[in-house]
C-alpha cells in the first residue's frame, strides 16, 4: 500500500459511535437505590399522618368496635363539631387564636433583633467582637433544658407567668438565627458599604437601605423557623401556663389529653391535633420556596 494511500486513511473523518459511558449503569443504580429509600421514608411518615386524619373522622363506635382500618367506613364530622362546641374546659379557637398572636409577635420581634445583631457582627468593628460571638453561640450549644429554672424563675419575677410576654420575649437572639443572617452578610461585598460612605450614608442607611433588601431571603427562612418552633413549643408553655383562656393551642393539647383521654373519644383528641397543625403545614406550603433558598447562603447576591 503505498504512502498516499495510507495518508488518506489517516485523514479519514472519525465517527462517534454510539455506546455506554463508562460509569453511567453505577449512577443509575444509585438514583434508583436513592428514589427507593426516599420512596419508603415517606410511606412510614405518611401513614400515620393519613390513619391520624382519618381517625379524627370516625365515629365513637367504630373507634371502639373495629380494628386497624386506614380509612374509616363512615366519614363523619361530629368530632370537629364536640371540639369547636366546647368553649369551657377546651375552647381550642380561643387556643389556636393564642398561639397565632404569640408566634406572629415572636417571629417580628426576631426578625427586627437577628438583622440588627447580624449587622453589628459583620459591619461594625468593635473590640472582642468575634470573641463575644463564638463565645455565646459555644454557650447555645448546651441543652435548653438547662434553662427552664432560672428563666421561670426570671418570667416570675417580671409577672410575666400566664401572659404572652412570657412566650414572646424569650429566645429572640437565637444564635442559630443570628449565625445564618451573619454569615449571610458576610457574603454581601463590603464595597458597598464603601462607596455608600462615600456618598455619606450613616451606618444606619446602609443597614436599611443596603443590606436589608440584599438579606431578605435569609430573614424570611429565620421568620418561618421562628414561626414554627414558636409555635410547635411545649416544654415551655405548659410550665409558664396554668389559665386555660391564655393558654397555647400546644399547652391546650396536654389538657385535652384528660377530657379527651378516653379511649372512646380519641377522634376528639386526633381532631384537635389535626386543628393545632393546620397553620404551619399551610405556611410551609405557601413559603417553601423560602426554605430552597436558604440552602444557598449567597442566593440574595446579583451580579
């Protein structure tokens, strides 16, 4: 074969044949695996959430009388109808009414300290900063439980036992809260507040009008954390609260355990706690894009 001839076999066009890419059938296996796993997690969440909705509309017969039935025969509503009557010993709108200005409050209250305090963190110098800050988020590591004496102890002293002070004030500077927004704002380039200087904004313009809109997404997801583990608390309400009318919907819960404890009103008692967990599952369905947002902590950076 002469040169010429093998010249132009070696300036042939190479065609890509199609075939497996090394690696590919082991991811596969994985995302399935990975999909199987999620798939049955959530079966084992779910049901109990679905027999605890259902039971809630059964009937005290059949609470009684049948066995385990995920659904029940008969789809009534007294249950709802007992609870929302009873406005004496479980007036749980009242309850529910309670627990929403209390978190409401709270949350505000949290937003307005955390975004103050995660300024002072990471805009203003001043000596044993960092040291303060790593000091008091080592210290939030400790059980909450270990507070419970002194800070009723405190909550008595004010005259704050029985009123919403007593769930509102504490716990506002949360370092988990004040940990998230601060290093979110380290994120945020420092040049801005340079050329705001320059300009001759004072350090309170820049924080309102510079660093607020850029941390938005961060203090919408620290507002609902707040909402909900104001609003999800038990320990403490029920050791802060003893007037039925002031009480939580979650203090209420333990209350109801006695009028509703019965066996054969147990649809009551689902009732009731399908009622006091209305409120967040909408506000997580409503906000959930919040929560992917807060994954990136440089998501309110552009440009």
């Amino acid at each position: 074969m002469s040169n010429q001839a093998v010249n132009g076999l070696d300036n042939r066009p190479v065609v890509n044949r199609p075939g497996k890419v090394k690696g590919s059938s082991n991811v596969s296996i994985s995302k399935y695996v990975s999909y199987a796993f999620l798939l049955i997690l959530c079966v084992i969440w779910i049901i109990p959430v679905i027999f605890g909705i259902s039971t809630s509309f059964r009937s005290q017969t059949e609470v009684v009388s049948s066995g385990f039935r995920l659904f029940p025969e008969t789809w009534v509503f007294e249950n709802y109808v007992t609870i929302l009557n009873n406005t004496s010993t479980a007036p749980i709108l009242r309850w529910l009414g309670n627990s929403l200005f209390i978190a409401t409050t709270h949350t505000i209250l949290v937003v307005i300290v955390i975004s103050i305090t995660g300024f002072g963190y990471t805009r203003i110098n001043f000596k044993g900063r960092d040291t303060l800050f790593f000091t008091l988020l080592g210290i939030s590591f400790f059980p909450g439980v270990v507070n419970l004496i002194p800070s009723y102890k405190i909550i008595d002293s004010l005259g704050w036992v029985n009123t919403s002070w007593a769930m509102i004030i504490p716990g506002l500077a949360g370092m988990g809260n004040i940990f998230l927004v601060r290093q979110f704002m380290n994120g945020i380039p420092k040049e801005l507040d340079e050329s705001a200087k320059v300009d001759g904004a004072s350090d309170f313009r820049i924080f309102a009008q510079i660093i607020l809109p850029l941390v938005k997404p961060i203090l919408i997801v620290c507002g609902l954390f707040s909402f909900t583990g104001s609003w999800n608390d038990f320990l403490w309400p029920v050791i802060v609260y003893t007037d039925v009318d002031k009480m939580p919907v979650t203090a209420g819960l333990l209350l109801l355990q006695d009028i509703y404890g019965n066996y054969r009103m147990i649809g009551q008692l689902m009732g009731s706690a399908i009622l006091a967990i209305v409120p967040t599952l909408l506000l997580f369905i409503f906000a959930q894009k919040y929560f992917v947002q807060s994954i990136n902590l440089n998501s309110g950076i552009k440009g």
